[in-house]
C-alpha cells in the first residue's frame, strides 16, 4: 500500500517538474525568439543592458504600435462619450502628494539575509497561495478524467474535502494579507510568512529581516542649478494627467456626464522585483481611461467596464480559457472596488488588466491640494457635484507578451519537419504580407516591387528575394506575416500570383488586382473590432 502511494506522489511529482521545465523551456524561446527576429533587445545591450528596461526593435515597435491603436480605436474611435488625451510625464510634485503616491505607493519588501536577495512580502505570500489553488486545479483534473462526462464540476468544487480545504485555505491566506496591508500591519505580514514557512528561494532559508516599505516613484530633478532646481517624479501612472485636466477637457468637449478620458504613454516604477522579461519592467507603456459618472452609479459602470473589456481581449481570439477575473482583497488607497483581468503567461495566471472603481478619491484630493473646483454641473439633476470614476488600466507591454507568448508555436508537419510559427493575431502584425519574387531575374523582381508600392498605401508590406522560397516562408512565419504572395513566371503572363496563409499553409492562385480585398478582409481592424 505504502510502494502504491510512494508511486503515485513519484508520478505526480515527475509530471509538475516536466510541466515547470516545459513552461520554463517555452519562456525562454519566447525571450529568444523576440531578440532573434527583431521584436525585442534588451536596452543598451553593448553596456550589458540595464535591469528591467528594454528596447522595442523593427517588428516589435510595429506589433506594439497596432495593439495600442486597437485599443484606441475600440475605446476613443468607437465611442461617442469617450476623447483622447496626451498629458506630460513630468507634472507639479504636488499631483503625486494629492493622489496619495508620495505616502502610499509602496511596496512591502522583505530580505533574506542568507542569501541576501530582496523580495516582496505579498508576492512570496501570493505565491505560495497560487500553489494551493494549483493544487486544488490538479485534484479537479483528476476527477474530470475520472468521472468522464457525468463530472460536475461545480459540486466537486464545493464538496470535495481536499479541494474545499486548498481553496479555503487559499482564501485565508490572502484575505488576511489583505488586511494586514490595508492596515498596514506589516509585523502581521511578517508573522505570515513565517507561520507559512516560506523559504527563500534562492538560499532555501527562512531567515528573513522585517517588512519595510519601499516608495516605488523615480524622482527626477527640473531646472539647471543645484540650489533652484526642483524635485519632481517621473509618473508612475498616466491617470493623474488625465484628472487634473478633467475640467479641461469637460469644458472644451462639451462633454456630458458620463464620459471618459482615454490616454496611452508611459509610466516609470522603480520595481524591486523586476522580473519575467517585459512583465514588469521599470519604464513601460499603460493604457488607461477614465470614466467620469454620477455618485452612485459607479459600480453598474464598473461592472459594465469590466465585461467590456473582457470582450475586448477575447476578441483577438487567443482562447477564452486563459483569462479570468481576480477580484481584489486588498485594494489600494483609492479604490472601493476593483479587479484584474488576469492572463496565462506562459509562468501562470497573472494581472493584465486592472478594472478599478477610484470613487471621487483623485477629484478631491486635486481640489484640496490646489484650491480648485473640479466639480460638474449636472444640468439633469441641477446639481453640482464631483464624479466618480471608473478606470479602466492595461500595460502595453504585458498586452504584447501576452500575444507573443501565446502566439509562439512549433509544428511538426505532415511531412515530418518542423517549423517556428508566430500565429499572431492578423490584425496585430507587423508586416500583413511579404512580396517574394520567385527568382531573382526574368523580370520577377520588377513585378514584385510595383506589387508592393500598389499595396503599401494600405498595408505595411515587406519584399524578400533572398534564399529558396521555402526558406523565405519559414523567416516569414517566424515573423507572424499573415501572407506570402510569391511572384512566379505565369505572373507575367496572367497577372496571377499565389497568395500563402501563415496558419494553414494553403496557397491560392488569386489575380493580382484582388490581392487588397483579400489582406484587408483578413486583416482591417473594423472586421476584427466587429467580433466585440
Ligand atoms: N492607474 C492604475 C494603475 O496604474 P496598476 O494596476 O498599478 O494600476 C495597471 O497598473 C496596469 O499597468 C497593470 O495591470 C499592468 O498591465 C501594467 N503595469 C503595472 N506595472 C507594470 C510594470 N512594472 N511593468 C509592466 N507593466 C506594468
């Protein structure tokens, strides 16, 4: 009985470490293939790049720069009662003492005094947490294979002990982290982590130091001389640009409540635990909006603005099953509810997206520190008042990974080869069609290159001759080019060219003055914006 269960733990044990190195080997293909082809260096690489920060290269500008306009356009373009905006990074030093960054944007951090690593106090405790719920996923895995199609699922949830005690258990944990933060009891977190007996991962020790928190603005300096120069933070969200010009924008739009404001740029952290390639970097892009609304009426807006952009997500079609909501435990210092859209990277569930409902919290406090009304009058209701608001935050660049990692196959084919497909979606990728003239004579070479400048009004196109055309179409599938058009001796003949689908690897013989009906029915941004 003993050997049977030793057995059945070795089994298990063997298959979590296969899963790890299999996720493990997968992210560094990622990291791998986006320095290979283009996408992404690490910044100042000559100098050894600097922790955390990295540069968008050829491709990976172009596939950033198509995810930003995505959301723009379903946000701004899309929507009557929401505008744009661009406010600077650099703003008065008294916008970050009213939003309440100078006090509390923190970090808990905890050090290992063994190995001397530094950590975040919540994230060793999520952590460990995330095991728990891994564990309870694995027990319903289990059962799902066990019990075949008559598996409920739910009740297996709710009534199996070991799974109710893992969930429990998990919810516990994190309920209570969440108060002692919310209080700022961090001799609680501390107790915490010991209670749990979390190691350090590195040194396996659990020797920790206390819990201190860490102000993660970057301070910065205006001005020439040392004496008059002032102190100023770079922004470490672009939400505050878009309060202090609430009434702005109000006044010069006409803008009605409800409505928004809807700004992309960057934001700077000065993260501690900088980690997973672009994930969490110390300077990265955010793209917010913030819906200004009635008192009162800010949790069915926030319960609107989370299921929209949900379907905003899923409408790029990378599979409904790998996002899911968390609903915060601890919420920050503006919040009274809020929720991350959480993806799976290819490291487990993480926060993508952030839905918050910030109250009048950001209004006042500006009204306070400046003197200013920052007040609306509701010709409805006849009545002044400041609005709430519901925000709506995702990071560019997590959004990037979160396609590019999930996009990222290898396929055996049917002939028994291999190849390195990015199957981005088609209306994110950089380069819509490649121009492959057959030979690199025979008048081919022309042709190609008259097909690009017809196409290249509309699409971003690129021209290969280099290599055997099969070869070419390898380097294209790594790049994500949803169509090869190759250019071939009929061409000259017909005006005929065979046009080559990324995914399916089906060539068409199609005429050349059908080519732009065809990229743009697979890849305008209307046609994918129509699936929301
Ligand atoms: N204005 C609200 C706000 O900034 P947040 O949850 O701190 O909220 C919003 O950030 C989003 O910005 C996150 O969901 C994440 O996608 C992105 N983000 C935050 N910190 C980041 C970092 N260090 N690196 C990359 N993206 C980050």
């Amino acid at each position: 009985m003993q050997s049977c269960s030793f057995f059945f733990f070795l089994n298990h044990f063997l298959y979590f470490c296969s899963t790890m190195a299999k996720q493990e080997d997968l992210f560094k293909n990622v990291v791998s293939h986006a320095k290979e082809y283009g996408f992404i260096f690490p910044s100042s690489e000559i100098y050894d790049g600097l922790s955390a920060v990295y540069d968008y290269a050829q491709n990976g500008v172009e596939l950033k720069k198509n995810i930003r306009e995505y959301w723009w356009k379903s946000m701004v373009q899309m929507n009557e009662n929401i505008v744009g905006l661009d406010a600077a990074i650099l703003m008065h030093p008294t916008t970050w003492k009213a939003s309440g960054h100078v006090d509390a944007f923190n970090d808990p951090l905890i050090d290992n005094k063994d190995s001397k690593r530094r950590y975040r106090a919540d994230v060793l405790i999520e952590d460990y947490a995330e095991k728990l719920n891994v564990k309870a996923k694995k027990e319903i895995e289990k059962a799902k294979v066990r019990f075949g199609e008559a598996f409920n699922e739910q009740e297996f949830i709710t009534t199996n002990p070991r799974v109710v005690e893992y969930l429990a258990k998990e919810r516990e944990i994190l309920e209570r982290m969440g108060r002692s933060l919310g209080n700022g009891d961090l001799e609680d977190v501390k107790a915490l982590i010991e209670e749990l007996e979390i190691a350090c991962p590195e040194s396996g020790s659990r020797n920790w130091t206390e819990v201190r928190q860490f102000n993660l603005m970057f301070g910065t300096k205006l001005g020439a001389s040392a004496d008059t120069a002032m102190d100023l933070y770079l922004r470490p969200e672009t939400a505050q640009g878009i309060f202090v010009n609430f009434l702005n924008v109000q006044k010069s739009g006409r803008m009605k409540v409800p409505f928004g404001i809807a700004q992309t740029g960057k934001a700077f952290r000065n993260e501690i635990v900088a980690r997973q390639f672009i994930f969490r970097m110390r300077e990265f892009e955010q793209m917010e909006m913030q819906f200004f609304v009635r008192p009162g009426e800010e949790m069915q807006w926030y319960e609107h603005w989370k299921a929209t952009r949900l379907k905003w997500h899923l409408s790029l079609g990378l599979g409904a099953e790998r996002y899911r909501f968390h609903d915060h435990e601890k919420l920050a210092h503006y919040a009274n509810a809020a929720a991350d859209i959480e993806f799976e990277f290819p490291f487990g569930f993480k926060e993508l997206e952030g839905i918050h409902s910030r109250t009048d919290f950001d209004l006042k406090a500006h009204e306070e520190y400046s003197g200013r009304k920052l007040q609306y009058f509701d010709a409805e209701l006849n009545q002044n008042y400041v609005p709430y608001v519901v925000e709506t935050s995702v990071g560019l660049d997590r959004m990037f990974l979160a396609v590019f990692a999930t996009s990222l196959k290898e396929e055996t084919l049917e002939d028994g080869s291999t190849r390195t497909v990015l199957k981005l979606p088609s209306v994110l990728a950089p380069t819509k069609a490649a121009i492959l003239p057959l030979v690199k004579k025979d008048g081919l070479p022309e042709i190609a290159k008259q097909i690009i400048e017809d196409l290249r009004w509309d699409f971003n196109v690129s021209y290969d001759e280099k290599d055997a055309v099969g070869r070419r179409y390898r380097r294209q599938d790594a790049l994500g080019t949803p169509f090869c058009i190759t250019v071939d001796h009929q061409t000259a003949e017909d005006q005929t060219v065979t046009i080559r689908h990324r995914d399916t690897m089906k060539q068409d013989r199609v005429a050349i003055a059908d080519l732009k009906a065809i990229i743009e029915n697979e890849v305008s941004m209307k046609n994918w914006l129509m699936k929301m």
